[in-house]
C-alpha cells in the first residue's frame, strides 16, 4: 500500500498540535523554573491560555489532541478486553 503525500490541510493540522505540545513544553521547563527562581507565583496554563487566545487554532489542536489520545486510550483498553475474553 502506498502512502500519498500528507495535504496542506493535514500538515498545518499536525503543525498545530506540534506547537501546542512546544507550548507546554516551554511553560513546565523554561517558564516555571524562571518564574519561581524570581520568586513569583506560577500558575499551570496560564502561558499556554494566552497562548491560545493570540493563536487560537493551536489551541484548538490541542483540545483535539487531547480528545484523540483519550478516544484512543478507551479503543486500546476495549480490544484488550475483549482479546482477553
């Protein structure tokens, strides 16, 4: 089976989602080390929820990427169960 070649629409899609996971990446290893050795409160998402407002097709993505890894998490755990029967 041959694989065409993913579409503009599909590569912008997985472009988001890439930024999405940069965001939280950033905020949990570059932020909140920083924000805490100055001493400041840090508060979890609240880079990424301003993030998401300038952008908010990335945050978009990251909603849908979530969804997709729970839809797949409840697929995998249901084949195993019946696998198991």
């Amino acid at each position: 089976m041959t694989l065409k070649p993913l579409t503009a629409a599909q590569k912008k899609a997985i472009y988001h989602v890439a930024l999405a996971l940069v965001v939280a990446d950033m905020e949990e290893n570059v932020i909140k080390p920083m924000t805490l050795k100055e001493g400041k409160p840090f508060i979890k998402g609240e880079f990424s929820k301003i993030y998401f407002k300038k952008v908010p097709q990335v945050g978009q993505a990251e909603r849908a990427f979530k969804n997709a890894v729970a839809q797949a998490q409840r697929d995998i755990a249901a084949s195993l169960k019946h696998k198991g029967s």
